[in-house]
C-alpha cells in the first residue's frame, strides 16, 4: 500500500512564466519569429484574477480623481489578439466620467493636412482621467509605412518624433503605458474564421483585415523595428504573447495595475469633517457608529481586493 501511494503522485505544477509585468518588457530587438512559449490559463483562475485585477484598477481610478494623475493606454497588436476583449473589461470596472476610450482609424482630409501627431494632442488624458487608445501614431511606422501611405523619409523620422513626444508626455506627468498583443499566424486565420462564422463577431472583419495578412512578413519587420527603436526607459514597451485570450487578458491588466499604481495610494479617503457632520445628523448615527462601520467596510474590501499582481500562473500537467 505504502508503495502504491507513492506511485501515484499528483499532477505536476508547471511554472509558466510569470504575469509580472517584468516578463513582457521589451529590452532589445523581439525576434517575432522566435516567440514560441504562449502560456494557457485555467478559466476559473482566469475569471478569479480578473475580478481581483479589476476591483484593484477601480481603487487606482478612484484613487486618481481630484489628483494631479493621469495615465494614457496605448494599445496595439495584430488584427483579432484581444485588443477589443481587454478594453470591454476595463470598461466594465472603470467609471465612465474618468475612463476614455478612443478608438483610431484612418485620418480624414482635415487630418491628413496637419503632422500626423496633431490629432491624438486632442486627447490626451486630463487631471484624474485614463485614456485609452485602440491603436495610435504608431501607424504611421506600421500600416502607412507597409501600405506605402508615408515616404520611407517619413515613416523613418517617425520614430524620433514619436519618443520625442513620448518624452514630452511622460515628462509632463503622464502615466505612459505601452501593450503590443503577439499572436501567431495559425491563431489569427483561426479567429478569422470564427469572425466569418459567428454573426455576432462578423462586424469586426473588414477587407483591409484580409489586405493585411498577404502582408505579414512586411508587418513582422514593421513592429520588431517599431519596438527596437521606441521602447525607451521612459516609455517602454511590453510584448503580450495572445494566443491565449485569458492569460493575454491576465498579463495585460497586471502590466496596468502595476504601473497606473506605482507610488498611489490606494488607502481610502478619510471622511471630511463637514461630510461627517452632516451624515451625523441626516442619518442620525453617532460618530462612533460611523467610524465602526466605516473601519469594517475597509478590511472587508482590503481582503476582497488584495491586488494579485506578482503571483505566477500555475497549471497542471495532464499525467501521460
């Protein structure tokens, strides 16, 4: 019996690497090509993270009204890695009054007469707000440079001019966050297929989505270049292997909570005093009552949403 339970051992917990965001910086020149490690999370631990992740975002936007932060979210990838599915659940947690989205499409003619940096001024995030941008002017060094709509002059200007910019921001105290999704090609025609399929999805496919996959390898250089010569030490990138769209989901809002919250706070506000005061009388509670409850209200959410940042991604192995 004694030898029986021996042999039967448990699954294996593999280590996978890790969601901290340290995994996905982008230090030197990404070989696309090399990128063969696209971990798989359990959907039950997927949708535990999440909640947690995105209770922590909620205290760090709150955190960040009637402040002088702010933060600006660019995200970029290939056609159908998540881009959309990670924004839905930032717009699920986020209060609307201080959380944008812009989503960037191809400039108009007004547009195309001014520098290309000219329209995204417009929306840069204000005191207390974060921005999120669905792609950004780094079109300029992929889709116009592939397609032919800049000069080789231009689109290899673009990379001065975009850190400079970026210096300009972060100088200014802006929160600057940097997510490229990476998935392979097999996944791509896989999730185009189920794009074409699904009725609900089929908006999302458009020609140019097809137009830009006869011109992959041109795009693969495209990005590497692109995150060669603008991850900076200001505005760094990071390289979300997506094939996974739960652990893409994971490694993303990670990256999040840990740079919007680097150095904030996310201790409740004390109630004033002139509120105080005044919920003293309308509720007809005594100050004790208020700071006792108050005092459970705060450890309740502080074991809720204890943030799940630098925890590792297990699974287990199938026993053959």
């Amino acid at each position: 019996m004694k030898g029986d339970r021996r042999r039967r051992r448990k699954p294996r917990a593999v280590l996978l690497p890790d969601t901290n965001p340290r995994c996905f910086l982008v230090k030197r020149r990404p070989r696309l090509a090399n990128l063969t490690d696209y971990p798989e999370l359990d959907f039950a631990d997927y949708e535990r993270r999440l909640a947690s992740l995105q209770s922590v975002l909620q205290l760090i936007q709150q955190a960040y009204l009637g402040s002088s932060e702010r933060a600006l979210v660019v995200l970029e990838g290939w056609d159908t890695a998540g881009k959309g599915g990670i924004v839905r659940r930032l717009g699920w947690a986020l209060d609307p009054r201080s959380f944008k989205v812009h989503p960037i499409s191809a400039p108009d003619e007004h547009e195309r007469a001014e520098h290309y940096l000219q329209r995204f001024w417009r929306h840069l995030p204000e005191k207390g707000q974060i921005v999120v941008f669905d792609r950004s002017w780094y079109g300029r060094v992929l889709v116009e440079r592939v397609e032919g709509f800049a000069t080789e002059a231009e689109w290899r200007r673009a990379y001065r001019e975009i850190n400079e910019f970026e210096r300009v921001l972060t100088d200014s105290g802006v929160r600057l966050i940097k997510l490229f999704l990476h998935i392979t090609p097999d996944e791509q025609v896989r999730r185009f297929r189920d794009r074409l399929i699904n009725p609900i999805k089929r908006w999302k496919l458009s020609y140019e989505d097809f137009r830009n996959r006869a011109r992959q390898s041109d795009y693969v250089v495209a990005i590497e270049d692109m995150l060669e010569e603008t991850s900076t030490k200001f505005a760094p990138w990071y390289l979300i292997p997506a094939n996974d769209k739960p652990f893409g989901r994971i490694a993303a809002f990670c990256i999040l909570a840990n740079r919007l919250g680097k150095g904030v706070s996310l201790k409740p506000r004390p109630i004033s005093p002139k509120l105080f005061k005044q919920a003293r009388r309308i509720l007809s509670l005594s100050a004790a009552d208020i700071r006792r409850a108050a005092k459970k209200a705060d450890r309740r959410m502080r074991s809720k949403h204890a943030p799940d940042i630098d925890q590792p991604v297990l699974r287990q192995d199938r026993q053959m």
